[in-house]
C-alpha cells in the first residue's frame, strides 16, 4: 500500500509549485543536498542547475530566489514536524504528557 502525505506550503513562496512536477520535486530535493554539501552562502541556482542537469532559467520558474527556496524548505520542515508531532499525540490526553512526548 503507498500513500503520500502533502504538506500545505505558503503559495507566496514560489512561483510554481514543485510539488506538482518531477522537475520541482527534484528542484527542492537537490537543492537541498547542494546547500548541505557546500552551505548556503555557496548555494546558487547556477550550481544546482548544473547539479540538476537544468538551466537556471527553469529554476527561476519556480523560485524567484534562492531566499524563497530556503524558506519554502523550511516552511515544508515545519510542516512536516507538526504533522508528526500530531500523530504522535493524537491519543494523549493530559497536556503535560503530550509536552513529554514531543
């Protein structure tokens, strides 16, 4: 059984959503593993475009910046913590013990 979960991102932080092409998925994913490699002050759209085997015009299509990319990164993250720490506290009642649980 597959399933996937999708995690509602602010729209102003992109200018075409990633999560609806195989392009932008790779996009954030690459992304992700560059400025891991070599730091965000490193991090350009030209790099990952080479990383990608892209343009940076194509990255450009769905993040104005490199800004905007680490905040829709970030802003995936959270949500995806929040979403986890929900599931695992669904089934607790005392808000103490939820606290301890997260």
């Amino acid at each position: 059984m597959n399933f996937q979960l999708k995690f509602k991102v602010t729209e102003k932080l992109y200018l075409k959503d990633p999560e609806k092409s195989e392009l932008g998925k790779s996009i954030v994913k690459n992304a992700i593993e560059l400025i891991f490699e070599i730091g965000f002050e490193h991090f350009t759209f030209k790099k990952l475009a080479t990383k990608i085997g892209s343009t940076e015009a194509t990255i450009y299509r769905y993040f104005s910046s490199k800004h905007k990319l680490l905040t829709y990164i970030l802003n995936w993250y959270w949500s995806y913590l929040e979403c986890i720490s929900q599931l695992r506290v669904s089934e607790i009642k005392l808000a103490s013990d939820k606290l301890d649980k997260i």
